[in-house]
C-alpha cells in the first residue's frame, strides 16, 4: 500500500514537473532547422513564422539552413537534438513522407524520431511546358506528348521530389511514357524547359515566374484540388479529366520525439496564432502559398495519408536514391 502511495506521488510530482516546464517554456532561444538553401521558399516561411513567434516567445527564434541529401541533413540534426522543444525543424515531403519509401536506410526514422507539431504550409505544382508548345490544355498536352513517344522527356527540381512524383502520379493516370531528367533546383530545371531540353516540368508557380513572365515558359494545369486564387483561369489536373488528382508540397514544424506534449501543444498553438493573422496569411498567400494550421494529431494523420500514397508510387516507378 505503501509502496503504491509512492509511486502515485511520483507519477504526481513528474506531471507538476511537466505542466511546469511547459509554462515556463522557452526559457532561452529557441533554434529552427531549414533542411534547405538559405533563400529557398522553406527559408522564407521560416522566417516569417519566425519574426512572430519572438515576440510571443519573448525570446530569440535563430534560423539555421542545413540543406543537403535532400533535407535528410536538417532533419536528422531535428532527430538527434534534445527532446526539449529548443531545437525545431521544419521538414517537408521528401525526409518525411517520401524518404522511408525511397531508401534502403536512413539516419533516422521520421515516424519514430520525429514529432510533427504542426501543418505550417501547401502549395500546389503547376504544369509548365515551352512557350511554343502547341498544346494549350491538358487534353491537348497529353495527345502532343504521345506522338513523341521516346523523345518525351521531362525535368524536375529533383529525384525524388515532389515535383518528380507528380509527374509520375500524372504518367500514371495518363498512361505517358517520358524520360526522367533530374536537375539540382528549380532554377536549372525550369531553363531545360526554356530551352527545349525537356518538354514539360512540374514546380511550384514562384520558382518559374521569371520564366513565365518572359514568355519562355506558358502554364497548362495546377495539381490542387480546387483552382488557384491567385491563378483562376489555370484549371486543375482533376477537373482536365484527371478526377480526383491532387499533388501538393507541403511543410510543417518538428521536434525530436520525446518532446514534453505540453511543450508540443504550446508550439502547436502559438504557430496557429501566428498562421491566423491576416499580414502573415497574405504575405504566404503572395508566394502562393496556402496557409496550413491544425493539431498534431492532424498533421501526424495527413503524413501518414501522404506516406501511403506516394510510397505506392514510390514503388511502383522503383525509385531509389541509396547511393
């Protein structure tokens, strides 16, 4: 009886102890991994978030780039780093959703080292093709890419990307046969297409503005559900007669797992706030970004929804990137 009395009081305190933690929470500055070159759209919406968050933190919030190996770096420093919620990462598809599927190991485990926290953004892919292309519509694109048979050749931003899986899920459903030519960045990858190295490209609206602007490049479909408000007159890939389509990159907040709830649930709530001010949603919505938001629970239900889709794909085309 004793004994059991105890160790109520212990399993009491080490709650106090917790809820405590969590109110005191931060205490000092708070470190944010971006597993991608300073510059880059993750870049950009971790330093949105967190020019807000120091304020409401009353502490400094410093952004630290660690890109390389497709984002496993950062993450993996968000992985390995103390489970005190001073160390956040904000991951994306590729070292969460799409890394356990296309390699044989990993320096961590997203579902086990990792704790999602929150749904910070989405953005859609748009279908780019060259400005001369004679195809106007999906329909039409589709057609003019199957007479070209292997001559067909397409770019992406990556192996293993979003914007090479789209393409992929879109060969897929479309019955297209292409040829995959990966470039390091949206950069290099959209002027393949200017130039008619390859024919057509999925990527996010921003990264080809110059491009589009310049009329080397014309936009065919977007991969989201619903149009676009900031692109209203590009039909989406699922009303083009792909129903039920829909591609998105997406970003969120991480910590190592092991991370108080509480302090969890702090991060979580605080992000939100920040995610509902109107300077903040439109700055994102400008970047053509949709702003995300949510619980844990939510986030960590869409990854695991993301993970089961892709890794099909994943295994279907047989992409791996072990080196």
């Amino acid at each position: 009886m004793k004994k059991n009395y105890k160790l109520a009081m212990l399993l009491l305190a080490s709650v106090l102890a917790a809820g405590a933690w969590a109110q005191d929470w931060p205490a000092k500055p708070v470190r944010v991994i971006v597993p991608a070159p300073a510059g880059s759209s993750l870049d950009l919406i971790a330093r949105t978030l967190a020019d807000r968050l120091r304020v409401i933190w009353k502490q400094p919030v410093v952004i630290e780039t660690k890109a390389g190996a497709g984002g496993l770096i950062g993450m993996d420093t968000v992985a390995k780093a103390p489970h005190d919620g001073y160390t956040l990462g904000i991951g994306f598809n590729g070292p969460i959703a799409f890394g356990p599927y296309m390699y044989a190991r990993m320096p961590y485990v997203p579902s086990r080292d990792l704790v999602p926290i929150v749904l910070t953004t989405s953005q859609p892919n748009v279908l780019a093709v060259q400005a001369n292309n004679p195809a106007n519509t999906l329909p039409e694109f589709v057609e003019w890419a199957k007479k070209r048979g292997d001559k067909f050749s397409y770019a992406s931003v990556g192996a293993g990307s979003s914007s090479h899986l789209t393409m992929e899920l879109f060969r897929s459903v479309a019955h297209l046969e292409a040829v995959h030519v990966p470039y390091a960045g949206s950069p290099p990858a959209g002027l393949s297409l200017a130039a008619g190295d390859t024919q057509a490209l999925f990527a996010v609206a921003p990264a080809l503005l110059p491009l589009i602007q310049g009329q080397r490049v014309k936009l065919i479909a977007i991969t989201s559900a619903t149009r676009s408000e900031l692109m209203k007159d590009l039909p989406t890939v699922a009303e083009s007669g792909y129903a039920g389509f829909e591609a998105l990159a997406w970003n969120g907040f991480f910590a190592a797992s092991g991370t108080p709830p509480e302090v969890v649930r702090r991060i979580n709530a605080d992000v939100n706030e920040v995610l509902r001010e109107p300077a903040v949603r439109e700055l994102l919505a400008n970047q053509g970004l949709v702003v995300g938001g949510g619980s844990p629970e939510e986030f960590k239900a869409f990854i695991d929804s993301e993970g089961r889709k892709w890794g099909a794909i994943i295994a279907k085309v047989g992409i791996r990137l072990d080196q």
